[in-house]
C-alpha cells in the first residue's frame, strides 16, 4: 500500500542534484574524470575530486559532502574502509550523508570489511553511466525520504528518531524495514531492551529475517538472557553465514556465562571471515591472553597492527601487547624459535617508539619489555642497561598504574623480588578505588611466574579443588602443594592448602598439618587489604590461631 505522501509526485532528481555536494575519491585520474563527466550529466554542480585518501580526508575537513564516491584501493596509505572508518570516527559524515564504495575489489575479506563499516552502497566496476543514474538515484530518493530521521540521529535526538521511524511505518512506507531495523538499535540506543524484543519478535513471527534475529540477540544480550541470546545468534548465522556480527554475539554471550574457550573461538570464525576489523582483532587478543593461549594472542596482534597500518584505529597498545606476548614466548628458550621470537619482539617495539614517539608512557612500557626480552635471552647485562633507561624516566610520585605494573613484571623477571613486591602492594593502596587495576595487581602478586608455571599451578589447582570437592582431602592436599611449586606465592592456593590442611587435622590431630596451613598463610600475610582473598586470610588466620590455642590448652 502506498502512503499519501508516497502518491505525491516525487521531485525530478535533476533539480536535486544541483543542491547536492559531491566527493569523488580514486588515485586513477581517468576514472576521477569519466565519473566527474557522469555526474555533470545528472546535473551536478558542486563536484571535488581527490586523487587519494589523505587528500580526501583533508577536504572533508572542512567541508561536508552529500554523497562521497570512494574505491578501496586508493594507492599507498590508507584504503577506501579506513577513510570510512576516519569519517565515523571524526563525525564528518553524518547519518543525512551518503558513503558509496565504487571498485573492482570483490574478495570477500574486502567486501565484508567494507560492509562493517556501513557505507551506504557497494558499487562495482566497471561502472556504466545508466548503472550509476539508476543505483544513485535510488539512493537518494531514499535519502530524501529518511532525512527527517537521519536529522534527528545526528542530533542524537532518540526519541523523536523513534516516533518518526513508527510514523513511517505506519504510513507502510517503502522504507519500512529500513524504519524496523533502525528503530529496533534505537530502542537498544537508550536501553529499552523489552521494545526491541518486541519488535524484532513480532517481525520474526511473520518471517525468519536474519537481521531481526542478530537485533532480537542483542535485545538479550542487553537484557542479560545470555541463553536465548546464543539461540538467536546461532539462527542469525544459520540464515546468514555471513553476519559477522553473530559472532562477536556468540563471543559476549559465552564470556558473560564464564566459557572464554567458546568465546574465543567465535571470534576466531569473525577474523578468519572478515579480518580487516582491527578492533575485533584487538579483543580476540585480549581473551587469547585471558585464556593463556599466547601463540594465539600473538597471532591476533600480529593481524591489528598489520591491518591497523593507516588505518585510524591504529594505537601503540597492540605493539606493546605483541612485544609482550613474544617476551613470554621467548622467555628462557635459547632456541632457533626462542631467539626469532626475541627478535621480533625488540622489533616490534622499536617500530613503535618510532612510530609513537610522542607517547611517553607507551615508550616507557616498550622499554621495560625490552628488558625482559633481553634477560630471557640471558643477555643480563642489556636487560639491566634498559631497566635503568626507564628508571631515569620514572617519576614515582606520578605513577601510573599501567607502568608500575609494567615495572613490577621487569622487576620480578630480573629476580628483584622484594622491590617489585613492595612495589605492588603501594599500587594497590593508591588505586584501591579502582577495580581493573587491582585485579591486574593481585594477578601479578599471585602469578608472577612464567606462563607454563602459571598453566600448570592452574590444572593443578582445579584437580585439587574437584578432589576437595569429593572428599579426598589428602589427594587435595598434594594437587595444591604440587601447584604452589609452580607459582608458590599464589595467594588463593596458599589459603586452599591452608583450608584443606586445617579440615584434615580436624579429622587426624596430625600437628605437622595444622604447621602447614601456618606456614601457607605466612607466605602471603602481605597481601593487601585491597586484595580479593584478604578476607579469607584473616578469617583461616583466626582460625588456626584458635586451633593452635587448643592445641596448647
């Protein structure tokens, strides 16, 4: 059914593309000329050209154009999706502006990355005039339609987005499931997950659509009902293999129920689809190292920087957690292997203080990591020589948490234990009000071992615990004193030994247990009181304390 307004006779598109503004961006001169030429023949006035992508971006500065008509190959520098991506990013295309991608690149790494990023249209080469006039015009009668509500979401004026989308809607617009999937992020915009489960419902009941099962995921996902919300994501990917999106779904919603392996390797499926994401590559770093799958991790901040080169979303993090993933994989193997993986470390952090001079805190960080490449390389002498280079730099009295602890693993790494110790624990008081350094503090308290100490305190706590767990209290015992030989300063498994020790010499009056759980607990009296486990210590403290008075009664 077609709308009043619909019935209305619309403009002649070539009294609107003399009003419009438009940007053409491509490095070959003839095709900058054959497009000018056939957009002229449309009737348009206003009409720059770029002949590459930081020209672009240096027009866009100061002017806002209508339609941009961008390739993806655009020469050296950067591409076609990162001049998008600045756009978005530096909010100079706007929702009432049209981004059309015109190009012969038709991989499907391209495409899909392309797609992420939402231009408007893909248009492939080679490109006729009648192609072009009917594909444009399209667009921008559309355009011409949604400008209400393209205004009001520039304005992030949300509600008033919403009750134009729904007057449109119903209006039985053709742009009606257009006005459904914006309404539908619009409701997840300000937290109305119940609206959007509603309406993604409602279309779903009518017919399976791929987008309104991702949008009906996400409402769930939003609204915490992380078990539906996998369902739905799975049926996304079954309509669609291609919705990379669905994946980063699937990833939030295993983490969130405590299973980081499947998370990983949902997004392990988005990269290896769609790998020109660098953000994406960057998370799955992040949850490889979580996982302790550093050859992974490495892979994954191998890909960020490789295809963050230009691009907007390149930053110094990615080479510093490369550079510390090869610190860990080079650590104490004099190998082939060890010593390539060293090499490329030193690498990758001297591109970045070339790259990111200016970053002082960046720089500093790299520096320390240098230092524990050089000592796990047993080359002493250059690990001190650049621990001292970022002491010089250091102002204690201002600092910050990332580089102490930074400092504290190149203290640990060089066998200062007492400094990088008192170290943490002054960290740890002066960022008490801050959750995510603590937690990265107490990790290094408790883990400052390698990463095959830590794998295999952790294996050997989780049999102990299962053992506790069934009552084999002796069995428990070993699993955690064998762990503690791994990573004997682990606050959580110096207080399981000291738990199940103290339950055992209830049962056995064994005296040699009850010293045991005493000497476990002494290891860590240090702890913080920021610390996750302190209250633990001081109530198995208190009560050995009172075993050991009966004892003596």
């Amino acid at each position: 059914m077609e709308t009043k307004t619909s019935k209305q006779k619309q403009p002649d598109l070539d009294k609107i593309y003399p009003r419009l503004k438009f940007l053409i961006i491509d490095d070959f001169e003839s095709f900058r000329s054959s497009l000018r030429l056939m957009l002229s023949s449309f009737g348009a006035v206003h009409v720059d050209i770029a002949y590459s992508a930081e020209d672009a971006l240096e027009k866009c500065r100061f002017n806002f154009y209508d339609i941009v008509l961008c390739d993806f190959n655009l020469g050296a520098g950067k591409n076609g999706q990162q001049v998008l991506e600045a756009l978005r990013v530096n909010k100079r295309l706007k929702h009432i502006h049209l981004f059309v991608m015109v190009t012969a690149e038709t991989a499907k790494d391209v495409v899909l990355g392309a797609r992420e990023y939402q231009p408007d249209a893909y248009i492939a080469k080679p490109i006729t005039r009648t192609v072009l006039e009917k594909r444009l015009g399209q667009l921008v009668m559309q355009q011409r339609t949604l400008k209400p509500i393209n205004k009001e979401l520039d304005l992030e004026n949300y509600p008033k987005a919403i009750s134009q989308c729904l007057a449109l809607i119903n209006d039985k617009s053709r742009y009606s499931s257009w006005c459904h999937q914006t309404l539908g992020q619009l409701y997840l915009q300000i937290g109305d997950t119940q609206s959007a489960i509603r309406l993604y419902e409602s279309i779903i009941a009518k017919r399976e659509i791929p987008w309104a099962s991702l949008g009906l995921a996400q409402a769930q996902l939003a609204n915490q009902d992380y078990s539906p919300a996998l369902e739905n994501f799975k049926a996304a990917l079954k309509l669609n293999p291609y919705m990379v999106e669905a994946y980063d779904g699937l990833a939030a919603c295993y983490e969130k129920l405590n299973q980081p392996q499947k998370a990983q390797e949902s997004l392990e499926s988005a990269v290896e689809m769609s790998p020109r994401v660098i953000l994406r590559h960057e998370k799955l770093g992040k949850l490889c190292q979580k996982n302790q799958d550093i050859e992974s991790a490495t892979e994954a901040y191998r890909k960020a920087i490789r295809y963050g080169e230009h691009s907007i979303h390149e930053k110094a993090d990615n080479y510093l957690n490369l550079g510390r993933c090869l610190s860990e994989r080079s650590s104490g193997d004099l190998s082939d292997s060890g010593k390539t993986h060293a090499d490329e470390a030193i690498q990758v952090l001297n591109e970045l203080t070339h790259k990111f001079s200016t970053d002082e805190q960046a720089c500093l960080n790299a520096t320390l990591i240098e230092a524990r490449v050089f000592n796990g390389q047993n080359n002493a002498e250059a690990a001190q020589e650049k621990l001292h280079q970022a002491e010089c730099m250091i102002e204690e009295e201002k600092l910050s948490a990332e580089i102490g602890i930074e400092l504290a693993k190149t203290l640990y790494s060089l066998n200062e234990l007492e400094r990088a110790e008192k170290l943490l624990i002054t960290l740890a008081e002066r960022f008490s009000n801050d959750p995510e350094a603590l937690a990265q503090i107490e990790s290094q308290l408790d883990e400052p071992e390698s990463l095959v100490a830590k794998k295999q305190a952790k294996r050997l706590n989780k049999s102990g615990i299962e053992q506790f767990e069934q009552g084999q209290l002796a069995q428990a015992a070993e699993a955690f004193k064998e762990a503690l030989k791994h990573t004997p300063r682990h606050a959580a498994l110096n207080l399981n030994l000291a738990q199940v020790v103290t339950k055992l010499f209830k049962e056995t009056a064994d005296h040699s247990l009850l010293k045991l759980a005493e000497q476990s607990l002494e290891k860590i009296n240090n702890i913080p009181e920021q610390h996750n486990q302190y209250r633990r210590l001081k109530h198995l403290e208190k009560q050995v304390a009172e075993l050991q008075s009966k004892k003596q009664n």
